[in-house]
C-alpha cells in the first residue's frame, strides 16, 4: 500500500493557519491520509483554519471523504478554549459535511465541545477500521489524556494525538483526564504498535516531527518508570 498512501503532516502556523497567533503558540499537527489511486482522503484532528486545510487536499488533487478525531480538546477538533474561539469540525461540516470517526467513550465530549450533532459523529471501538480507499486505518483506544482518546495506525505509522509525544505524553489533569488509564494505554495499548514503526504526535513539542517507535521508547522519560505504581509517583496528577 506504501505506493498507493497519501500521507502528510501539517504543521499549524507554518503550513496553514498562518496568521493565527493561537496556531502558532500551539504547534499543532494535523494530518491528511488518503489513497492516491481514488483520489479520496481523510483528514485527522481539523482545526484552525479548515479553508486552509481543504485547500492543500485540493491542491494535491485529492477528494475528502471523512474526518478523525483523536480527542475532544478544541485544539483538535474547535471550539471554546480559554475564551477564544477555534474552527474545527462544526465549520467543516459546513464546508464539506463527512462523517466524523471518533472512539465511542468520546462521542459526549466531542459534541458538547464542537456543538455538532450525535447525527454527524460515528463512533468505534477499539480495533475498527476505517478504509480509505484501499488504504485501512486502524484506530487504537488509547484512553488516559480523555476518556476516549484514539490513536491511528497507517502503513506502519502511528499518528498518536495527545496520546504520547517524542519526549512526554498528554497531561491528565484535565476533564476526563486519568493517570491509571493513560499508563495501561503506553505500556498495553500501544504495545502492538512494533518499534520500526514512525510516530507522529499531535504538537511539535521536540526537535523533530517524529521518531521510530524504538526510539521513543527508549529516550522518553514516560516510559523510564518499571512499574504502574513508579509511573503514578512521578505522572499521577
């Protein structure tokens, strides 16, 4: 499938979005997978600018065909954060009405967040697939940063959200937010996930947009502690 994927990491404020202060601060990715043969593509975790999104997949003359949610947070999807308003989903599906892939545990959050209807959202379990043409994405509950954060395996690549950064993984001390779950979630959930695989995080919090999986085991400090109740001591909010 390597030849037929589409795949491409955006960076806000740099790639899109590049007048947005917030975008800029917030160094958020998002990321556009699709198949080359069909022309048809999704796109994970909108927001900021969606014109501007829409229109990098129109200049690589690719269609959309869906929309995935990582988490609720607006900085992945839109909505309120802080006072300030964010474009995500809601403005999308004005522009370019697709469903909308999100795990179960999170559909609550993400309609009372973005204000769109249950009607608009699809909610999985883990281990679904989405299938993109002839490309399939796996979707990997990985919960801990939210209720129903999701990580997405493509083509050996993990595209990971607020799950697990280069150096770090997302805070818990946030609605929804759980230490216990986010731990089982690294070391359980995401174990499959082999380490010549690339990860490929929801913000630019490192030098690099990404590393192997190897690497981050190795190098990031979430993975140093020998056990849940080590983990707890140091990340436990």
């Amino acid at each position: 499938m390597t030849d037929r994927l589409y795949f491409r990491q955006l960076l806000a404020g740099r790639d899109f979005a590049q007048t947005d202060p917030i975008a800029r601060q917030m160094a958020n990715f998002v990321y556009l997978v699709g198949d080359r043969e069909t022309g048809e593509a999704v796109v994970i975790d909108p927001a900021y600018d969606v014109r501007g999104i829409l229109d990098v997949l129109a200049a690589d003359d690719m269609r959309l065909v869906g929309a995935l949610a990582t988490h609720y947070h607006p900085d992945h999807v839109g909505g309120d954060m802080m006072g300030h308003r964010i474009s995500g989903v809601r403005e999308l599906l004005t522009m370019h009405p697709v469903p909308i892939h999100v795990q179960q545990d999170e559909v609550p959050w993400i309609t009372r967040t973005t204000e769109i209807a249950d009607t608009d959202v699809v909610g999985h379990r883990s281990g679904d697939v989405v299938d993109v043409g002839a490309i399939p994405i796996e979707l990997i509950h990985t919960p801990g940063h939210t209720p129903g954060s999701q990580c997405f395996l493509v083509d050996n690549r993990l595209v990971a959200g607020d799950t697990l950064f280069l150096d770090g993984c997302g805070r818990t001390d946030l609605p929804g937010g759980d230490p216990a779950a986010l731990y089982e979630s690294l070391t359980q959930k995401l174990a499959k996930v082999p380490d010549d695989a690339i990860l490929f995080p929801g913000h630019l919090y490192s030098a690099e947009p990404s590393a192997s999986m190897g690497d981050t085991r190795k190098w990031n400090y979430v993975f140093a502690p020998k056990d849940e109740r080590e983990w707890l001591a140091m990340f436990g909010r």
